[in-house]
C-alpha cells in the first residue's frame, strides 16, 4: 500500500493485486502496535481508504498471478480474478447477507479462535467493502440448500453463477509485497501439536485482544470461554532453532509477545504473564522503554530459559521451562500459552517467484540483489521486493521498505523517460 | 518369518518374563526367533563422546555377528535396542568409523542388515490384525498406560521408531489384544534409569511421576519392555510407598506378559511371579482371570 501511494502521487498508474478479497493484509488482524499501542485498525484504515480512493490506484483484490510474460517495462500480467459469487458493480457493502448465512465455519482470519460465515469481509472496516463466498463452505455452492444471502440482499447482487476470469495488465514494473505467514503449530509436538485448545499462537491471541475480534476484545480461554490467571508466553517458537525448526530470528516476537503481556495485564488486572525467552530484541525507536516498561509497570514475569514441553493436565497447561539466570527448572500450571511462532513467507510464493524468474532462499523468502546496499531490488530489473516478503521485518521497516520499493521504479521510470525524451529532442 | 534374537544381559535372568512370554507369542504369530550364537552384552550405553570407539566395539560385534549369521535382527530390551540401532546408524553412515571399527575386530560389514524392534515387526510385518487374530482371552478392557520411556525413542534422527512426541504403536498394540490404551503425559518421560544405582531417590521420584500420572489418568496397569523401566517401575514402588505412604500402588508388566496372557499361555510362561507388584489381583478383580480354578 506504502508503495501504491507513493508512486501514485508521483503520477504513475497502479495497480495493486491481493489475493485476499480485501486490502490491508496483516495489520488488519492486529489489535494493538507496538511500541505506542495504537489501534491496529485507526493506523491503518486512513491507508486503507487513501489506497481504495487514489485516483492512480487500481484495486484487483480477489486476484492471483496465472501469468508472468515480457520483461522491464512491459511486463504483461495475467491475473485471475476469482469468482466471488457476488456482483461487485451491484454490491451496496451493507453486509445483510454476512449477517444472515447461517453457516459458520473456522475462518482463516481469526487463525483458529473464531468462526466466519460463508459469505464474508475480512473485517467491518474492509477495502474494497464487498464481500465473497467461500466455494467449500457455501451449502448451496456444496449442497444445493439454503440461498438466504440471495434472499436478503437489497441490490441483488448474488450471482451463484460467477466464474474465474482472467485479465491482463500491462505494467513497466513489479514489486512484490506478498508478506508472510507463521509456523503451523501442528508440527510443533512438545508444545502440544495443535491438539491443545488453550495453546495458540501470538496471531491468534492477537485476534483474542481485539475489539473486533471473535470474543470482542476480552480475552478468553478457547476450550471453556473463561478468563485465564496465569499466561505463559513462548518466545523464539520454532525460531533460532537449527536443528529442527527455522534457524533465523523472526524479530518481531520479543516486541508483540511484550505487548501481549501488556496488553493482557490492561485487560485481565490479576493476571500474571510469564515470558520464556532467550534474548530480548527490542531495537526499535522506543521499544527497550516499551519492554522495561512492560516489566516495571505492567509485572510481567521474564524467566530467560527455554520450554522443554508443555501437556494438557486437567484443565491446566503444564510447562515444564528454566530459569537460567537462577539455574533451576521451572513447572507452570498455566491457564493459557501463547507461541510465538516463526514468521515464514507466505503460502504460494516459491510457484510466484518462478513465474516472475526471482530467486528465494532456503526458507523461500525473496532473495535481494545485495544483503546490504540492494535491499529491495530482486536481481532482475524492472521487479522489485517489498516487506516481509523478503524477510522478517515490523510495520515501520516494512513501511520504509514499501517506501523505498517506489522509489526504485520511479528512478526506473524516471530513466526511461528521459532517454525517450532525449532521443525524441535529437 | 525369520529373525535373528538377541536376548541381552537381562532377559535371561532378572527379566525372564519378559523373554519368555515373547518367544512364546512370536510362535503362535508366525515369528521365528532363533537366538544369535555367541552374543555378548551389548554395552549398554552409546557412547557420549564421538571419537569413543571402544564404546562401540560390543554393539558393532554383535551386528557383524548378526550380519554373518543372517539379515535381521530383533530385540526385547529398549536399551539394546537403543544402543543397537544408533550403532548401527552410525556403521550405515559414517564410513570412516565403520572402517576402523570393523578392521579391529577383524568382521565384515554388510549393506542392508535390518535390526527392528519386537514391537516394529509386529506392526509393520505381522500386523496389529494378526496379532488380534490370535486373542483368546478377553481383557475385559483393561485399562492399559503404555510405558515407552526414552530410549525407544530418542534421539529422534537415530531411532526413527515411532512420533517422538505422540508415539502411537504400543497404544496400537495394547488395542489389537483387546485392553484399552490409556493416554498420559509421562508416557515418554525418563523412568530415572541408572540413576536408580547412582541417585536412588532421583529415579524414585521418576517411577513416582510417572505411575501417579497414569493413575490419574485412569489406569490400571502399566506395560514397558525395558528391563530398566521395569526395576524402576516395578521394584521400586516398595520405595515410593515408603516415602509416599498414600501410593496405593499399581501393576506394572512387560508388554509380552500381556501378550501372552491374552493368547491364553499357560500360567508359568507368563512368570508373574517375578512381578514385584502382583498383578494377579487386578486381574482376578476385573474378571480377567478365575480366581479359583483358572490356572
């Protein structure tokens, strides 16, 4: 979005693509940010809004890449538009019909703690403010019943009908802003597999803070609803773990899983968080404040040590950690714990990057031109890289790098209209 | 099926049940089990320090010896099995030990030589079905914890023998004899091994972990097949009842007692009498066994 902006108001023309239905990608399923604690959605949505309004922005959300062909400055794009099911020229965003369907099912967007219908937006606030319906869950896309969206809907803006389709756009640039995914709990074992209802990952926990969020902002156990006392915070979950895990630090976790802690102690007034870590990694403007902080005011409890397991017992969590700074092993009866998982790229990028002829590493993250001087460029010109899809990074870095992604197609395009306007004058 | 044995130090002596009740189910199941000649001890450790050769001479003897004798290998104990298989790992991968080593002992190597655990051929050559086929007796469900302690499964890359942190195949096999798996925590927990020599209270407090864990969980019996796990679990429970004079106690067998008595082997190859914990109660009580004439 950074640089969807920034080179619309240089005067390009843009066109951005996501496959989700709506814009804003991660940010949208934050409650907080570190290190002011501001609403994750007041940030954003101004962003949101000036992308979906900017005259030089085109919006293809719903779409994925089918097709790369020709090379620095006229790349031929084609996209396919996924079918939606609802037609979006006739569509009011009055989200009756979100209201009505009757069938829930585990939504993606609240990783595992809450259900979505059918027929949805990401969130109230969405860009654009239409919604799909999701083929494998629609009963009447599976099973022939129910049609209550088409029913209620003032436009009459259903269209069971729809198909895939595809569209070209021809651009002189790329950038790639897929951002990023986390680490499956089910592979994680010793931490229960994703088999134990009350242990979830930092995402999830965030959709558990927010206002908009499945449980309204208050923080409550998955398994029985109730408002757990005691949180165990895992930093560096399947992160700087070499022998089986993902060997890189995913730098963000040191600064959510303290806001967290935080933002559960604002919450829950009596209850005690406890952070398992190795290092604390707070290397951002006002973030070694907002992690003192989170220790002196807000008590939250740092036990540097790693967690060998945790087990269900009863109907608390056992953790088995250390302290090492006192040299003794740690048990916790915990009501709740929060991993913080490693980010990894997001699903479908490596099949992206060889239809754009990129590199990605062993990790699949986009591989820069130079570790240092050539941060965003991909190594092929004319296709640029922006965000945490070249690794991970937090929404200040990535915004910078958004920033700077623009810039290197406007000195691009810039170049290429000087040499045709002076060849043109000679 | 064929397969070599190797019995090992114990299962000769303190853990005759264990040996007995096997041999004896491995007949009726099809697995023919002929004893390695010459076997010796199989050292009972890996070695910790990579360059400790001379650790690895017992185990890798016993391979060549194998590897002469024939194409497979089964054993019992989970120490063998655990000090077998990471041997026989590092034979398979390293080159440059395997060289010295067989060199020494003047043996050779063959490519290919499979050593499986009883258990492992059960599931994977005979089938949990088979097995199934062949129950006699009807454990009236009995509630079953599996013991698999560590040495069956750890370290992960070396022993491949089931999930290192949701093992299913004793639950598997508890089931095709027709008790009732019972899931618990402590399942892959350490039963305090030689600690039980070194820092007796130690592994009194492992063995106590881990039985009220499983009691908790609704056990009745406890199954291992490690001679250790059941010294541990087993003999030292007259310990726990000392320090914790509220344990109650709990039967614990080897897998192949159970085996045995739900193919309905006679009495005395099931051995429970080396039991330190009785099981003959339990059974009698849940119906298992006829107090009286049932013999």
């Amino acid at each position: 979005m950074t640089a969807a902006i920034d080179l619309g108001n240089a005067g390009y023309e843009t066109v951005l693509v996501d496959r989700l239905p709506s814009i804003g990608g991660r940010m949208l399923q934050l409650s907080e940010t570190f290190p002011t604690l501001d609403c994750a959605q007041c940030t954003l949505t101004p962003k949101t809004v000036e992308t979906g309004q900017h005259p030089n922005v085109r919006l293809r959300t719903y779409c994925e890449v089918d097709k790369v062909e020709g090379a620095v400055g006229h790349f031929k794009v084609t996209l396919r538009q996924k079918a939606a099911y609802v037609d979006w020229d006739k569509c009011t965003g009055c989200g009756l019909c979100q209201e009505k369907c009757p069938k829930k099912i585990p939504s993606e967007f609240e990783r595992g703690v809450g259900l979505g219908k059918a027929i949805y937006t990401l969130s109230p606030q969405a860009v654009p403010n239409k919604p799909v319906i999701d083929p494998d869950a629609c009963r009447y896309l599976t099973e022939g019943k129910c049609r209550v969206c088409e029913k209620v809907c003032p436009a009459e803006a259903i269209d069971y009908e729809q198909k895939d389709s595809f569209l070209v756009e021809d651009v002189g640039a790329i950038i790639v802003a897929t951002g990023f995914d986390l680490f499956p709990l089910s592979e994680i074992g010793e931490y229960g597999g994703g088999r134990i209802p009350d242990v979830i990952e930092g995402l999830a926990f965030e959709r558990l803070l927010s206002a908009s969020g499945p449980t309204g902002g208050e923080v409550r156990r998955p398994s029985d609803g109730q408002i757990p006392k005691d949180i165990v915070f895992i930093q560096c979950t399947a992160s700087r773990d070499p022998d089986r895990y993902m060997p890189y630090c995913s730098r963000v976790c040191c600064m959510y899983t303290a806001k967290h802690a935080r933002l559960y102690k604002h919450k829950v007034h009596d209850g005690r968080s406890y952070i398992f870590y190795m290092d604390i990694r707070s290397m951002g403007k006002g973030y070694e404040e907002f992690v003192q902080q989170g220790m002196e005011e807000d008590g939250i409890c740092y036990l540097r040590g790693r967690v060998s397991r945790l087990f269900q017992d009863g109907d608390k969590i056992r953790v088995w950690g250390v302290d090492t700074l006192t040299g003794r092993k740690i048990e916790i009866a915990a009501d709740m714990v929060v991993l913080a998982t490693a980010i990894t790229p997001s699903k479908g990028v490596k099949a992206l990057a060889e239809k754009l002829h990129v590199v990605t590493d062993e990790h699949g993250f986009l591989t820069e031109a130079h570790w240092k001087t050539h941060p965003v460029e991909s190594g092929t010109e004319g296709i640029y890289f922006a965000g945490c899809s070249q690794g991970p990074k937090d929404i200040a870095d990535t915004v910078a790098h958004g920033s700077a992604a623009a810039s290197k197609v406007q000195a691009l395009f810039a170049n290429y209209r000087n040499r045709a306007s002076l060849s043109s004058e000679g | 099926m064929d397969y070599l044995y190797f019995p090992g130090c114990t299962l000769y002596t303190k853990a005759k049940n264990l040996d007995t009740a096997a041999r004896e189910c491995a007949k009726l199941v099809g697995l023919e089990l002929r004893e390695l000649p010459n076997w010796t001890c199989c050292g009972a450790t890996f070695p910790l320090a990579t360059d400790n050769l001379m650790a690895l001479l017992p185990p890798s003897r016993i391979l060549a010896n194998a590897m002469k004798e024939g194409e497979n290998l089964t054993t019992l104990c989970s120490v063998c099995f655990n000090v077998l298989r990471r041997t026989l790992h590092l034979l398979e991968t390293d080159a440059e030990k395997r060289e010295k080593i067989f060199d020494f002992i003047e043996m050779e190597y063959s490519d290919g030589f499979h050593l499986r655990h009883y258990l492992e051929i059960l599931r994977d050559e005979i089938g949990f079905d088979t097995v199934g086929e062949h129950v006699k007796r009807d454990l009236k469900g009995l509630k079953v914890a599996p013991f698999y302690g560590c040495m069956l499964l750890r370290p992960f890359e070396e022993m491949r023998f089931d999930d290192k942190e949701n093992p299913r195949i004793f639950e598997d096999f508890l089931r095709s004899i027709g008790s009732e798996p019972v899931d618990f925590p402590y399942k892959i927990e350490c039963c305090g091994s030689f600690q039980s020599v070194g820092a007796p209270d130690v592994a009194t407090e492992c063995g106590y972990s881990i039985l009220t864990s499983a009691m908790r969980n609704g056990a009745e019996a406890v199954v291992t097949t490690c001679p250790l796990c059941q010294f541990n679990l087993d003999t030292k429970q007259k310990e726990m009842k000392e320090k914790y004079l509220d344990f109650s106690g709990i039967p614990v067998l080897y897998f192949s007692q159970l085996m045995g008595l739900s193919f309905d082997l006679p009495r005395e190859t099931l051995d429970f009498a080396r039991n330190d914990v009785d099981p003959l109660p339990l059974l009698e009580k849940k119906g298992v066994i006829d107090g009286g004439t049932d013999r």
